[in-house]
C-alpha cells in the first residue's frame, strides 16, 4: 500500500483501508473498493487529503500506525459527544460525569499506547475530513503532547492531565460560528476577533461545565495560544507565566497545523516545516517542547513516495526517532528516474535527506520497475 493525495488520478485505484464518515455509518470508501470519481468528489468534498490505496510497485508493504485505529476512533469519538452536548448548552450532570469518565478511558488509552512504545515516533496521519477537522486536530495534538510530555519524563499521572487538557483545547471552537471557522479565504480582522474567543470561552465551558477535569488539564484551554514572547491571546502572558502543559499543548497545535497546510500543497517539502518550528523556538514557543517534537514527531509518515537529496526515488518504509528527515527508504529508481535494484536505504547517520514528498510514482517508473 501506499499514502496517496486525493485527486482525479486515484480514480480505479483500490482502497487499501477503510476511511470512516464524519459521522453516519457508511464508510466513505472501503478496503478493496474501486476508487470512483464520486468517491473521490466525495472526500474531497470532506477534506479528505490522502487515502491509502494498494500500490503496484509495493504491493506487500502495511504502513504501521502508532495510535492504534480503535483508540484514535475512541477519543474522537468522546471528543465529538463533548462538542455536541456543550454545544446544545444543555445536558445534566449525570450525561456529563459519564461523558467525563469515557473521557478519562481515552486519555489513559491513549498515554498507555505512546508509553508502550519506547522508541515511539508519532507517525500521525493526515488523513482528515474537513466537518471532522476539529476531532481530528484533538486527537493529533493530545497524541503528540503526550510524546512531548513523556519525554520530558513526566509521571503517567501528569500525562493523564496534559493529555485531558490537549484533547479538549479547541473546546470552544463550539462558540465560533460554523461560517468563520470554515471560511476558505483570509479572515477579516473582526473574524479572526471572533475567533479569538474560543479560548476563554473555552475554558468557561470546562471550568463551568466539568467538575471533574483537574484546573492544571483545564488551564490549557485558557492559555494554548499564548506565546513566550507576549504576542499571543487572549491575556498577552509571558514566559514562565504560562503553565507548561500549555505550552506543550502550543507546540503541538502549532506543528499539526503547519504539517496540515504543507501537506500536498505549496511546496510539500517536509524541510519546510522544520524550519517554521525552529523560526519560533524559544521566541513564541517553548524550545525543549519544539526540539523534542521534532525529534519524535515524524515529518513523512511510512507509505510515502519521496525523492532524496540525491535524486533518487523511493518509500517511507520505516522511521527513525530523532530524525525526522532521515527515515527508511526503499529506493527503485535514480534521479532520471530509470529503475535501480531495490535497497532499503537508512537515511539515518548519511548526508542523504527527503526533499519532497511526491504525489505519485515519477511518469512510467512504476511500469518500468
Ligand atoms: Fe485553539
């Protein structure tokens, strides 16, 4: 199999895995389907950006998954119940103690997955639906506070709270009006006031509505988009007055977000990501939070084609963690392209590095090989 972009090329490909609907019950595509243009309509209609569809050149090859698919559908889950019911500003305590405690299941889930995994590398997909962004994002953004926080060696029980508080960070984004927060084009000023918002109301949401989530998991609603440096909102708070699961939480959100805008997009260069985190460390964002997520937070993910600094193109067949940009790669052809003997190469410890993550196989190589 291998991680594609979704465009008309995919069409009478086979799916490899199943992608699940937003909400509802039909999978949008299947394991084994035949992709159609509808489909294709269809997810992109979602904002479904990559699917895995079977690959003729590495046809036995399964990407792995760090986050097993049961846990991430499980918080998504929690986490979308959590919106809709704050949302419709009703619900008793009873709905909401039980809400908190599937709530509390994830999270220990989730921290017992990334700290089974010594060597863990958060090998996070970008396969997302856009009116399922924000679920999405929750579940990203916990899994890589988790990795950060695990590696700054905290307690599970401290993992737990950072975690809590990540998966519920964009909480009130239920306040924000549905026509801003999918607006496709630049926000207005005023717009992006609004949105401003969802941070303290947020966090009125968690505070007021959750008796059981901790203050130290509820402080990073408040604070997620406060920056070291003073620029950030809603209290402008500096340095050492943010809290640290905050902070962590901000490189997280931060790092989804940049990976989601250059993914398939722009100039796909993973380089590119590295080097907009590094621009903000230890100015906006915390350094040791930012210099660990890079370290264990992959930048390609297994089953991607890509081309080396070389030239040479070939597939993510495995990660390394602590080096972002220099994973396993099986390379099959040279840089004009032609077909070379299969090697799995170990980028790690070479001068060799990913230059671009390409949509598709180079025009007749796949045939060729
Ligand atoms: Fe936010």
């Amino acid at each position: 199999m291998r991680k594609a972009p979704v465009t008309p090329e995919i069409v009478g490909k086979t799916a490899a895995r199943t992608i699940l609907a937003a909400r509802g019950h039909n999978p949008l595509v299947r394991k084994g389907a035949t992709i159609s243009a509808p489909m294709v309509d269809a997810l992109l209609r979602r904002g479904i950006e990559a699917i895995w569809i079977a690959d003729d050149v590495f046809p036995e090859f399964e990407a792995r998954e760090v986050v097993r698919h049961e846990t991430r559908e499980l918080i998504r889950r929690s986490v979308q119940e959590i919106f809709r019911r704050v949302a419709s500003t009703k619900g008793h305590r009873q709905a909401k103690e039980s809400l908190e405690h599937r709530l509390a299941d994830a999270v220990r889930k989730l921290v017992e997955e990334v700290s089974s995994n010594e060597d863990v590398v958060a090998n996070i997909g970008r396969v997302r639906a856009w009116d399922n962004y924000t679920f999405e994002h929750s579940v990203q953004v916990a899994t890589m506070s988790v990795v950060i926080g695990k590696r700054m060696l905290m307690t599970e029980d401290q993992l737990v709270r950072l975690g809590t508080g990540a998966i519920l960070h964009d909480v009130g984004k239920v306040t924000v009006p549905q026509e801003i927060l999918q607006k496709p084009g630049p926000l207005t000023s005023e717009e992006f006031e609004v949105i401003k918002t969802h941070a303290r109301n947020g966090w009125d949401i968690v505070h007021q509505g959750f008796q059981n989530i901790m203050p130290t998991s509820s402080i990073v609603v408040l604070q997620h988009h406060e920056r070291l440096d003073g620029s950030g909102y809603p209290q402008g708070l500096k340095g050492d007055d943010i809290y640290l699961f905050s902070k962590i939480t901000a490189v997280a959100d931060v790092l989804d977000a940049v990976r989601a805008e250059r993914t398939y997009r722009a100039n796909h260069r993973p380089a590119d990501v590295l080097r907009i985190m590094l621009q903000d460390a230890g100015v906006k964002l915390d350094a040791s939070a930012v210099q660990i997520a890079l370290r264990h937070v992959a930048l390609v993910s297994e089953g991607e084609i890509v081309r080396l600094t070389n030239g040479q193109v070939g597939m993510v067949t495995g990660l390394n963690a602590g080096e972002p940009l220099q994973p396993l790669v099986t390379v099959v052809g040279d840089d004009l392209d032609m077909p070379v003997p299969r090697e799995e190469l170990d980028l790690r410890g070479t001068e060799l590095q990913i230059a671009d993550i390409l949509e598709n196989w180079p025009p007749g190589l796949a045939q060729r090989v």
